[in-house]
C-alpha cells in the first residue's frame, strides 16, 4: 500500500522542481517507484505516476512537450485534466521499456 506521507513529499518535491525548471518524466517515474515500494507492480506504480500528475495539474503545473525553440520552454497540451490523464497512461502503455517514458512529456509552472 502506498504511503500517503511519501506521496505528499514527493509531491511537493516535483512541484517546486516544475518552479524552477521544467521536467521531464524521469524524476515522477521515480517518484512513483519510490511511492510503491520495492515490491510495487507496474501497474501500480503507473497509477501513481498518473495520481501525481492529477495533484500536480491541481497546483497549477502545466503538462506539455518541450519546445525545440531555445528558452521557449514547456509548450502546454491545453487540453482538459482529464484528457491529459488519458494521454499519459496511453503513451504509458504503448512503451514496453519504462525508460521510453521520457519522451511522453514534461512538467513546467514557469
């Protein structure tokens, strides 16, 4: 069972990350490891990746790709949270290998 306590530390560590830089998927797949503990499934760190995503879209961090343009940034979906959500778990499972996650998208408040 997920720790709720983990899950709002590492919550709030991605959140003041997105304040000073954009970022990439890596550290909520992290995040969501850690969150499930050694013994989390896939499947279940894949929900609490998304469950980050819905808290971070709560606080304001917006979810989008990266500009190819220096110094432009996250460019935001601009699509409900909802549809956001599905987007990611989408892409989540049409990559076998975890490390593929990275192109999915990334997290920005700035």
């Amino acid at each position: 069972m997920p720790d709720s306590d983990l899950h709002k530390e590492e919550l709030d560590y991605l959140i003041r990350y997105a304040h000073m830089a954009p970022v990439y998927f890596s550290p909520l797949r992290d995040a969501a490891e850690k969150i499930a503990g050694k013994d989390g499934s896939e499947s279940e760190i894949q929900q609490i990746t998304l469950n980050l995503i819905s808290d971070m879209i709560d606080q304001g961090i917006r979810v989008g790709d990266m500009s190819a343009k220096d110094g432009e940034g996250v460019i935001p979906w601009d699509v409900p949270k909802d549809d956001t959500l599905r987007r990611v778990a989408d892409e989540m499972r049409q990559h076998q290998d975890p490390v593929d996650f990275i192109d999915i998208c990334w997290f920005s408040a700035i």
